[in-house]
C-alpha cells in the first residue's frame, strides 16, 4: 500500500512538473506576437504593402499597410484563442481530457508546421498558422488546470500557476528572435518546436486521466493508463454509490462537500446569474487593454523611438523578459486566494463562502493593476515604459489566473469547461475592438494613440463593479446568517 503511495506521490509531482513546463514552453506562444513581428519584418512578410511616401518634402518608406496586416493577424489569431475556447470547453467537458488534448496537438503542430513552411510570398498562411497555434495552446492550459485538484489547499496557487506559466511562454518567440539574430533561420526554429509534439503526446497518454480529475480527491484515486478510474472509494462514496456507478462518483462529485445548494446550479442558471455577467465585463475590458497593447507594441515603440531599429529591438526584448516573470507573479494570486485554508472557520461559514470572500481581494487588485498598467501605456515617454511592461505582466498574470480560480469556485465542476469556454468567448468578442481602435488610431488621429489610451483607461474602471457585487453579496449571506441565528435565540 506504501509503494502505491509512493508510486501516486511521484506521478503527481511529475504531473505537476511536466504541465507547469508545458504551460512556460509552449501554450501562449502567440502572446510573444511583437518578438516575432520584428523577425518577419525582417524575412520581408507583408513587404508589399509598404510604399513610398512623401512627409514635408521628404521621400519615406511608409509600412503602415504592413503594420495593419500584422495586427489583424493578431486580432483574428487572439479572437480565435478566446471565442473557440466555448466549442474546446464543451469538448472537454463533454469527451474528457485525452481527446481534448489529442485535438489541440493536431492544432498547434499544424499551425507551427504552417510556420515551418511559410515564406514572405505566402504571407497570408500567418493567418490559419497563429490562429492554430493559439486555439492549440489554450487547450494545453484548460486540460492542465485540473492538476491543482491533485494538490487540494493549494488548488487556487496551483491553477495561478499554471496560467502564469501561460503568460511567460509569450517569451517563447523573444528566444526565436534572438536565435534568429545568432543565425539560426526562422524555419528551423518553427520544425523543432514541432517536433515537440511527441511530448505533449506522452503526456496525454501517461501523465493525465482519460476523462478529469476530480474534486475533492477521493481516497485512493489514480490516473493515466488507468484511464482516471479510482481503484478504491472514501467511505461516503462507498455508503452512497454502487459499484455499477463508481465512475459516476468520481466524476460527479461535488465540488465542495458543505457547498450551499446554490452549487448545485444547472449551466443556464449560472450563465444567467449576475456572478458570470460580471466576471465577464471584468475580464473583458481588460483583457481589450492588454490586447491592444500587445497588438500594437510594434508600432507605437516604432513612434516613440522615431524608428531607430536598435532601440525598437532594445524595448522589445525588455517587453519579452518581463513577460517571464509571469510565472513567478501569478501564484501570489493564488496565495491571496487560499489564504484561508486551513484556518478555522466562523459558525455557519461554508467553504463555498469562505473562497468566494478569499477572492474579492483578488479580484480588485487585478482591477487597480490594470488602470495603473494603463496609465502607464498612456503615457508617451519612452523610459516609463519599462513601469508599463512590469505592470503589464503582473496583471496580466493576476488577470487570468484569477479568471479561471474564480469560475473554479463560484460555479459547479461539472460546468467549468463550458463556463470558462462561454466567458473566453464572450469577452473574445470585445477583444476584436482593438482593431477598430488600432485603425482609429492609424487614420483620424494621425498616429497617436493618446485619446484612445485615455479612453480605454476610463473603461478599465468598470472592473471594479466586480469585486464590489462579491463583497456585498458576502455580507448579504453574513447578514441573513446573523438574522437566522437572532430568530433560532429569540424563539428558544
């Protein structure tokens, strides 16, 4: 029994460990988007876009055609990493584990093949390419996410974790622009990370379940070529499933065993409740920010440096470092939010309450970090932007992190694939303005994005409706609780 103890310890750590280094290596590749928009300016991509311009008598080479196709390329490949999250959550939810990662492999191998076999003639392959990639990579992190289950009181530190190791990966194409400066052909670079692949293959057959992990764990329950079933059940299970459900068990468990019957929710009532629509407009304004940053990083770093290469080159590898520190930023989130594990808890306080009380931190200091992060964007001096990418990679690590422990806690198990899919998706659809706003920018401001930044600052504000409903809902339930307890004493 020991050596089964021991053998389960080392392949959760192994879990653990491999996931962690396939969130950091390869999953948000496509967020790295401006390291590699300076390699395929350099490999000529879009070059026929760009015309000879005169600007006060003088003859310029003007790119912003080019600029334009590389943000829609951006824009669409983004827009696809989040709206087509709600089709691959219903697949996981729906089909379990294996079959979702087996389709995001064929994703993202085929797209960073279409990389591989690119050239600036065929341009328009970036499209389907960052678009695969990026669908491919989300699905490594929605399939990974389920490792914190195995981890308990540190569930939420866990899934932080790993979405901040999601947010360093983007410095996967800084290490492609810098192999590319040392000689090493972009094509090369694309064929090795594909071969990757058989990796996150031996993964998906020996170091995950078939189906999903579930939580709270129960005793005894193992995963990998034993397909997810458990070989032995906790007495509870035991006294109320036959054998002829043991895999209903495992599955349907519910996620908190003193959780409220709120918990019990069907898909509908939790898309409806005002939890979801909130959380969406929270995660949507600011991730529209961080988009447009992103998207437009190039551009505006080409504006402020009045076009010197080496400087651009210079602001973005700083840009590319930081977005590393994403997966040492991210677990403070989860701290935050499993701070009160372990701890005793009030009278009548379920769990349920306790992390959802745990996470209004949470989720206002991602809200403040955003308006600061914008700020900081907003403002045209070139050295302050080195302020703007910490604070960049910090919210953004604390955004998302946040986003899918929140929708871990505040609805059922059973519809965390489909939730986390619907409020990608949805806020994926906000996200395309960036592109509206990028050729307002272009055109009727004449370049400067000042009044676009002042705006979408002012919009970052609505994210703090969020925490402000979870803090007053709690102190609704504390209120009921105290006036419950009032009527139990006065009618004794």
């Amino acid at each position: 029994m020991s050596d089964l103890r021991d053998s389960m310890t080392v392949r959760r750590c192994l879990t653990f460990a491999t996931g962690l280094l396939e969130c950091l290596c390869f999953a948000g590749a496509v967020f790295g988007w401006a390291s590699l928009v300076f390699v395929l300016k350099m490999e000529g991509y879009f070059s026929s876009l760009c015309v000879n311009a005169t600007i006060n008598g003088t003859q310029v080479l003007d790119c912003s055609g080019q600029d334009e196709q590389f943000s829609l390329v951006f824009t669409i490949a983004s827009f696809m990493n989040n709206f087509l999250t709600l089709p691959n959550g219903y697949l996981y939810d729906r089909f379990g584990t294996t079959v979702a990662r087996l389709f995001g492999i064929f994703l993202y191998t085929t797209g960073t093949l279409f990389v591989a076999l690119t050239s600036s003639a065929l341009s328009v392959l970036l499209f389907p390419a960052l678009s695969f990639i990026a669908v491919g990579g989300i699905l490594f992190l929605m399939t990974n996410m389920q490792v914190g289950n195995l981890f308990g009181s540190r569930r939420s530190t866990v899934i932080t974790l790993y979405n901040g190791a999601f947010d360093s990966s983007s410095a996967l194409f800084l290490i492609i622009k810098l192999l590319y400066e040392s000689g090493i052909s972009l094509h090369a670079s694309f064929l090795f990370i594909s071969a990757c692949s058989t990796i996150h293959l031996f993964r998906t057959f020996f170091l995950l379940p078939k189906t999903t992990i579930p939580y709270p764990l129960p005793d005894g329950y193992t995963y990998g070529m034993t397909c997810g079933k458990t070989k032995t059940f906790s007495p509870r299970q035991v006294a109320t499933k036959d054998d002829t459900h043991k895999d209903d068990a495992v599955e349907g468990m519910p996620f908190n065993k003193d959780s409220p019957p709120k918990q019990e929710k069907s898909f509908r009532e939790c898309f409806l409740s005002w939890f979801f629509m909130l959380h969406l407009m929270w995660l949507s304004v600011m991730q529209l920010r961080h988009y447009l940053f992103i998207g437009t990083l190039n551009p505006m770093l080409q504006r402020m440096t009045r076009g010197e290469p080496s400087l651009v080159s210079q602001y973005i590898n700083a840009f590319a470092i930081t977005q590393l520190c994403g997966v040492l930023c991210a677990p403070w989130n989860g701290v935050i939010m499993d701070r009160h594990k372990g701890k005793p808890r009030s009278p009548g306080v379920s769990e349920w309450e306790a992390d959802l009380r745990a996470s209004v931190l949470s989720l206002f200091l991602t809200a403040l970090q955003c308006v600061l992060f914008s700020v900081c964007a907003a403002t045209p001096f070139l050295p302050l932007q080195y302020l703007t990418f910490i604070l960049q990679v910090l919210n953004r690590s604390f955004l998302y992190g946040g986003n899918a422990a929140f929708i871990s806690l505040a609805f059922p198990p059973c519809h965390f694939g489909k939730l986390y899919g619907l409020v990608m998706a949805l806020s994926a659809v906000v996200s395309v303005l960036q592109y509206p706003c990028f050729a307002l920018v272009k055109g009727a401001l004449g370049g400067d994005p000042l009044y676009v930044n002042v705006a979408l600052t002012v919009l970052s504000m609505l994210a703090f409706i969020h925490p402000a409903y979870v803090y007053l809902y709690c102190r609704r339930l504390a209120s009921q609780r105290a006036k419950s307890k009032e009527a139990d004493t006065s009618s004794a």
